[in-house]
C-alpha cells in the first residue's frame, strides 16, 4: 500500500470497482467497431489502459496488477506477434503480404458476420497498447513506491 | 508476387516479438535469436539471388499498388545491404552468446536486437520516402536503447550526444520529405524520380538535395556532422559496438546513394561536387581523429568515418566504376569493421581493458587472434590480396578516369595514414611486452571464448574470401551500379511500364 497513490476516497474507490468492467466493455465495443467507423485497436487500447490505470490510482498497485492478470511486457510482445501474424495468411492466398483477407460468416442468432485479418491486426495493436502504456505507468508507480 | 522481398523485414519483427514473449527465460532467447537472425541471413541470401536473376523485384504491401500504397522494393544495392545486415546481424547473435552478459540482457537486448535489424532492412528494401524516414526511426529507437544497455555514466553521455544530432538529422529528414512532397505530390521515390524528370525549378530541388544531403550526412557520420560517432561508439557493449559499426552509418550511406542515384540527378555538377568535398574532408578528418587516439574502439570508431568518405567518394566520382568501387566498398567495410569491433572485444575479454597502453604481449601469448586480428587489419589498410586492396582499387582508378587528381591523392594518403593506425594498434597491443604494472589484472579468461574465435574467425574469412574472390563480388556490385546509374530500371520496375 502506497500512500501516494492511493487517494482515500470512498466514492472513487466505490466507482472504480464498476467502472472497470464498463470501461473494458466499452473498449472492446471500440475495438470491434474499428474498421469501417471511429475506433479501433489504439483507441481501444487507451481506454482499456486508462481503465486499469483508474484502478490503480483509486486503489493501489498490486490490486492492479492482480486485475491485470498477465504482465504488461507480454501483452506487448503478444500484441507485435498478431500484428506480424496477421499479414502471413494473404501469402498463402498469393496476395502480398498484409493483403486484407476477409471471412463471411452467418451465425444463427448474431446474423451476418464479417471477420478478417485487419481484426487480428486491431487486436495486437489493442494489446501493444495496452501493455506499452501500461509497462510504463506500473515502472513508474513501482519506482514512486 | 514476390515472396521473399518482404521476408528479410518479417523475420526479424516476428523473432523479436517472440523473443519479447520469452523474456523469462534467458535460453530460450538465445536460441531463438540465433535461429532468427539465421532465418534472416537465408532468406537475404534467397532475396539476393532473386534479384540477381530476375532483375529489381518489387512487393506492393497489402496490395495496395503504387505510386498510392508503400512498395517494398529490392535492386541489387538494397539486397546486397540486407544481405550484409544479415551476416552481421548473425554474427552479433553468435557472439552474443559469449559476450553478453545476464544483467544485459536483462534489459531487453534480444529484442531490441531483432527490432534494430528489421528497422535497417525496411530502410534497405523501402521504396516509399516517407516509409524509409519511419524505417529510420525504428533503427533509432532500437539503438538509442542498445547504446544504453547496462546505463553506464560514459554511455549516457554518449548517448545524450547521439539522441541529440539523430534528432535534428531526423527532423531535416522530415522537412525534406515535406518540401518534396509539396513539390511533387507523391511520396513513392520511383515516383518522385519520374515527376522530377520534367520538373522546370532546379534551383528547389537542389536546396531539397542538400537538406536531404546534411541529414543522410549526419547518420552517415560524414564530414562536418560526424562528432557524435566517435562519441558514442566506444561506450556500449563491444557486440552492440560492432553491430552499430557495421550497419547505423551504412544505412545513411545507402540513403544518400538511393537519393542522389535515382532522385536528384538534375544539377549534378553542383550537387555530386559538393559530395566530393565532403568526402574527401571526411576521409581526412576520420583518419587524422584516429592517429590521435589511443584507445582501441576509438581508433576504430574513427576509421568507420574515414572509410565513410570513400564510399561517398565514389558515389561523388558519379561514374559507373566509381559506383562499382562505392558499392565494393561498403560490401567489404561492413564486414572488415563488424569484425575489428568483435577482436577489440575478445581482447577486452582476455586483458580487461582498451587502452593501448595498458596492452601488450598479445602475440606471444595468443598468436592465434594477432593473426585473426591482421587480416581484417591489413584489408582496412588496403593490403592485398585482401578485400579493402580492390575496394581502392576500384574507386583510384575511378578517380584516375574522372581525371579527379586531388581526390585520388587524398585517398592514397588516407590509406597510408589507416595502415599507419593499424600498425599502431599492432605494435602496442600484440608486438610490445605489456607493461608490468597491469599484466594481473582480474579478467574473464578464455572461458567460453571458442564461440568468440569462430565468429571472428568467420568473419575473417569473408574477408579474405571478398579479396580471393573479388571477380564474382565486382560482377555483382557492377550490375549494382548499372541499375543505380538507369533509374529508369527502378521507376519502371515499380510503376509498370508506361
């Protein structure tokens, strides 16, 4: 527990425990709307990172990292790997590489579906993001603490 | 569509990222990096001999066609570069091994290595200007965090210089781009080139050649922007040392042949006069910084800025054999220079220091490195049949055709001035008994030090193999300069034949 970052407020530390749920609900909402309209993997990323900051900063360091689950420099490493995998699939179309592959689907209760490459590319950005802001904010709480 | 074009850039930002994922476990990075850095070495060589037999390929990314879309394009200039990359990078992974240390490692080298590598081979093999700059940024960021590695005083000093100038040259870079584009409207440099042809305002396009001129001129550390090389080279890691030897300045040195081959070839009178200038002052001004210096990875920081002038040199000289000794030029540097960084590190290894005057009785006690450590020498110097005697070769008798006395007087002297400093490091560190004062000092041993002489030993090997065999590496580097000479082999490779 550090006294620094922990503001004794009730009221956020009340919020902060609903709010993290909503945020990543709505960062993924971003994230899946991305391709043709506003959002997508960076700003997905911002709001999930700033969600866990929130969460640290209303309570400390060690609960967010336990929210966090895995380390943040994986999430990173992770992330540059789906961005990297997602240009190899249109090789095996004989397109260039990162030639944008795209998979209808129609699925009995969510209709008509639409899943490709640029999706897999979004989510290592999403990941990137994340895990870059979040190495970042942890380093320097940590060496606050 | 031309896989292996995109190849030598996927690899290593595929390696890195996993490398990233298997930060915990020191092993199995090691292992990954070496088959990494391997894969990339294959698939340059696989691009090389692409290229050479089918002519320049070009990949449209995401299929997205050109002049609109970021083009990935190979010539011979740009494979023999990332085949060169490969070797080093290899290398550097071999050596690694041995050299680096956990705590170093603990700070992300695996990672950074495979970025540094993937930054300068998309700046090899880009065929969009703007993408080169971001190419360029990557390779930055790499080496400003392998410079730092281990966040030693003298480093940060350096590197603070380093950052410093990278930052200005960057930002000239940028407007530069921008001025161009404002010009042309495009960004593909094939492109460019082709808009350029029928433009009717020399004196813009030459005040953007020397923007692009001062800011390639800072990363190829040439003459007056090279002080922050000597400055920051010594400092980090001796295999990052190497590595940065081999390829940071080189790639400035290939953006100022692609830029002033294909694009701003209107006024060359006034604007490859001025490289010749350049050139010469910094031939000048690299070896005589050398002569003063008595450490050795300062020595050979200096000597990289020297032998940068002669592969300006021939770029200036703007004639087809120039172009030729240019290119054989930076094919031997590279692997002369990766390799005299590497035997200074075993040295360290083996004595503890770099001081020249610390060392000593090397010869007598491992005859095997002074000899390991003579070939790349002797071929810096220009001795033959060593590859650095026909890389001179080539670029005085280009300067004795062009009828360019001076230049090729100075280039003569450079020559005897880097034997000179080669004889220096000779005689202090391998002929003269090391004074007793610092002969018991606590070093690593030799333990593990076998990986360390096959590398270098490899690496020498190259060295004398580019001099045996200079008949097939001049017939490369001449279709080299034959593309480099006709741009309008490139502009039509990548915009189709109109």
């Amino acid at each position: 527990m550090s006294p620094q970052f922990t503001l004794q407020s009730l009221i956020l530390r009340t919020t902060a425990h609903f709010l993290l749920p909503l945020l990543l609900v709505f960062s993924v909402f971003l994230l899946l709307r991305g391709h043709d309209e506003p959002g997508g993997g960076f700003i997905a990323g911002l709001v999930a990172a700033s969600a866990v900051a929130l969460y640290m900063f209303a309570l400390d360091i060690h609960s967010a990292k336990r929210v966090l689950r895995f380390e943040p420099r994986d999430l990173l490493g992770w992330g540059l790997l789906f961005g990297v995998i997602s240009g190899v699939p249109a090789v095996f179309m004989g397109q260039p590489f990162f030639t944008s592959q795209w998979l209808e689907l129609t699925l009995p209760v969510l209709g008509e579906l639409k899943v490709g490459t640029p999706l897999l590319f979004d989510i290592g950005v999403y990941l990137v993001v994340i895990g870059g802001v979040l190495l970042i904010l942890l380093s320097l709480a940590e060496a606050e603490d | 569509m031309r896989l292996e074009v995109a190849l030598p850039v996927i690899i290593p930002l595929f390696f890195g990222a996993l490398t990233l994922i298997l930060w915990r476990w020191r092993l199995a990075q090691r292992i990954t990096t070496v088959i990494g850095t391997g894969l990339m070495l294959l698939s340059a060589l696989w691009l090389l001999s692409a290229t050479w037999q089918d002519g320049i390929l070009v990949m449209h990314m995401g299929n997205w066609h050109a002049p609109f879309g970021i083009v990935l394009v190979s010539d011979l200039l740009g494979a023999i570069m990332v085949v060169l990359a490969g070797i080093s990078g290899f290398a550097t992974a071999v050596y690694s091994l041995t050299a680096m240390t956990k705590r170093h490692e603990a700070f992300g080298y695996y990672p950074l290595l495979h970025l540094l590598l993937a930054g300068v081979n998309g700046a090899f093999l880009t065929g969009d200007i703007f993408n080169l700059y971001v190419w360029f940024e990557v390779m930055l960021v790499a080496s400003f965090a392998l410079l730092i590695l281990g966040g030693e005083r003298a480093q940060m000093e350096g590197a603070i210089k380093y950052v410093t100038l990278n930052l200005v040259s960057s930002a000239l870079f940028l407007s530069a781009i921008g001025l161009l584009y404002g010009l042309t409207g495009t960004l593909n440099m094939a492109d460019i080139a082709d808009k350029l042809s029928y433009a009717d305002n020399p004196g813009i396009i030459t005040v953007i050649a020397m923007l692009f001129l001062v800011s390639f001129g800072i990363k190829a550390g040439a003459f007056p922007f090279f002080f922050w090389l000597p400055a920051s080279y010594h400092t980090p890691q001796v295999a990052v040392s190497a590595l940065f030897a081999a390829l940071l300045t080189k790639v400035g040195v290939y953006a100022l042949f692609r830029v002033f081959t294909l694009i701003f070839t209107q006024d060359v009178d006034y604007t490859h006069e001025i490289l010749l200038w350049v050139a010469a002052a910094t031939m000048l001004t690299g070896v005589l910084g050398a002569a003063a210096q008595f450490e050795f990875r300062r020595i050979l920081s200096f000597h990289i800025i020297s032998q940068i002038g002669y592969m300006i040199m021939g770029l200036a000289l703007f004639t087809p054999l120039a172009i030729v000794g240019g290119v054989f030029y930076i094919m031997h540097h590279i692997i002369v220079k990766a390799n005299l960084f590497l035997v200074s590190g075993l040295v360290y290894r083996l004595k503890g220091t770099y001081e020249l005057k610390e060392l000593g009785g090397m010869y007598r006690s491992h005859p095997m490195l002074a000899i390991l450590f003579l070939i790349p020498a002797l071929s810096l110097a220009g001795i033959p049949p060593l590859s650095g005697f026909f890389a001179k070769f080539i670029l005085i008798r280009a300067g004795v055709e062009a009828e360019a006395w001076w230049i090729v007087g100075v280039a003569l002297l450079v020559g005897l001035l880097t034997l000179y400093s080669m004889i220096k490091i000779w005689a202090e560190v391998f002929w003269k008994a090391q004074p007793e004062e610092y002969a018991n000092r606590p070093v690593h041993g030799s333990a593990g030090s076998g990986v360390l002489y096959l590398t270098i030993g490899g690496m020498a090997a190259l060295t004398v193999f580019i001099g045996l065999g200079a008949e097939p590496i001049y017939q490369i580097a001449d279709a080299a300069a034959h593309q480099l000479l006709n741009p309008s082999l490139y502009i039509d490779a990548v915009l189709g034949e109109r």
